[in-house]
C-alpha cells in the first residue's frame, strides 16, 4: 500500500470518528468548554471596551485578539457553517482551493452580515437589542436553514444524476475533436465553474445568513459607545477566527473523500462513490438544516 494511499485512508477514518464522536454528542465536553470560553471572552471584551472608553494604549489590539480567539471558540462549538462546508467538501468534487476560499468568504460574509444588521436595525429601524438577536435568532436563522437545506437537496439531485451516469455506463466526450479551434457548447470544465459558483454562492449565502451572536453583541455595544468602527473590526477579527476552524474543517473533508476515492480505488465500487457521496452528503446537510428550522 502506497504511503500516499496510506494518508488518505487515514483522513477517512479521521473525518468518520469525528462526524461520529459529534453525531452521537461525543464532543460534548469540547462543546462545554467552548461556550466557557465565549463566555469568558465577552466579559473580557467588555473590560477591553472599557479600557477603549479610558484610553487605554493598546486596548484596541487587547480587543481585536480577543475577537478573533473568540471567533475560533465559536466555531468550534456546534454551528451549520463547518457542517455545511464539510459535506460539501466531502460530496462535491470541490478544488482544496475553491473550498478554501469559500470557508473564508462565508466567514466573512456573516461577519459583514452581522455589521449590516446592526448598522441597518439601529439606525434605520430604531431596534434594540432584544428585538435584532430575536430576528437573527427568529427569522434569520430560518432563512439560513432553507438555503442550506437547498444546498444539500441540490447536491442530492446531483448525486442522483451521478449514479443514474454510472449505472447506465455511457461516457460523455469532450467537444474537442474537429480540430476547428472553435468551441461547441459549453465544455464539461466550464458548466461545472457555473454550477461552482451558484453552489459557492448559495453555501456563502446560507451560512452568511445566520450571523453570530457574539458580534451582535460587540456591535451594539461599539455602537452604543459611538466606536462602531471598531467593532466592525472586532466583527471582522471573530470571522477570520471562524474561518480557521471552518478552513480546518474543509480540509479535513477533502482529505477524507481522497480517502473514500483510494478505498474503493480497484474495485467495482469506485464508479458509484462520487454519486453516492454526492447523495449521503447532500441528504445529511438538508436533513441536519431542517432540523434546525424545527
């Protein structure tokens, strides 16, 4: 067995014990920790802003790594954003570096999320604090469900059409053979970039749609405090520290569908996987959305 072999095989069996350890509430005690840790975070926050308040040197910095070490304790608590990314990563035939670039921008753009819900709820519609968390938590978070559940519903039929393919043995050829130099149809590579891009764009949208509540939290208090700048950093500091763990994460999926690829590399098994992938994960994101909707 090829050492190269070897590592992917492990990622599958990696990606298995976790998504088994967190299905069955194995990773509780991580969980625990983690809201201590948020928890802990945004008293020292507070203590930070104060420091702001009194022209402390440095708390600006004090502030912004505190965002970001609470940004990675978020995200490594239970959250649909590492869901989301992971089975997309392990079902579709996603690059490493498109996936990364996703893991990003969906951090980002709920951080954006967040500032354009605080900037809007305040100033335009006068909410409060009470009435912005409860949209998030309320409306929001059901939008965010439906787009997710779209995306796993979307890799499903996907994952179906593969495995109707697979079953019926037919090959398609590229249009590159008349030699004319000019392109017949869309290529087989640029449908695939269309459809990457809505999905990108659908899962960046999902996940975006459910901003977290720690950045609520500090937005309105910067706000309040007439430093909202600041707090836009501190928002933008929390998603780059999601999207640490969340870039872990769609590593760890790739590696673990390299690892079902070269397990089932030499047998008859290997023309059914990216279907049935497809199929297992896109069912399992529309499955756990929903369940959050409920």
């Amino acid at each position: 067995m090829s050492a190269a072999r070897a590592i992917s095989l492990s990622g599958l069996l990696v990606g298995a014990l976790l998504l088994i350890l967190w299905v069955t509430g194995g990773l509780t005690g991580i969980e625990h920790w983690a809201v201590s840790v948020q928890r802990e975070t945004q008293t020292l926050m507070a203590g930070a802003l104060r420091g702001l308040r009194a022209g402390q040197p440095g708390a600006v910095w004090t502030l912004i790594g505190l965002c970001f070490g609470y940004g990675v304790a978020h995200a490594v608590g239970p959250g649909h954003g590492k869901m989301v990314i992971g089975s997309y990563g392990y079902g579709a035939d996603v690059p490493m570096g498109r996936l990364a670039l996703l893991s990003v921008a969906s951090s980002l753009a709920q951080a954006g999320m967040a500032v354009l819900l605080v900037w809007g709820g305040i100033s335009l519609l006068d909410l409060g604090r009470e009435r912005l968390t409860d949209l998030t938590e309320r409306h929001m978070a059901d939008l965010s469900a439906l787009l997710i559940a779209g995306v796993g519903l979307w890799l499903a039929w996907r994952g179906l059409r593969q495995l109707r393919n697979a079953g019926g043995h037919h090959h398609h050829h590229h249009h590159e053979g008349c030699g004319c130099g000019h392109s017949h149809g869309p290529s087989i590579d640029q449908a695939a970039h269309v459809h990457g891009l809505r999905d990108g764009l659908i899962v960046i949208a999902g996940i975006a749609a459910r901003p977290c509540t720690g950045a609520l939290f500090l937005l309105i208090l910067t706000w309040r405090m007439d430093i909202f700048g600041i707090g836009v950093l501190g928002a933008f500091a929390m998603g780059l520290g999601t999207a640490l763990v969340t870039l872990a994460v769609a590593m760890l999926s790739v590696w673990a569908r390299r690892g079902s690829a070269a397990a089932l590399a030499d047998g008859p098994a290997a023309r059914w996987l990216p279907g049935v992938a497809q199929l297992a994960a896109g069912l399992l994101v529309a499955a756990l959305s929903l369940l959050l909707l409920i």
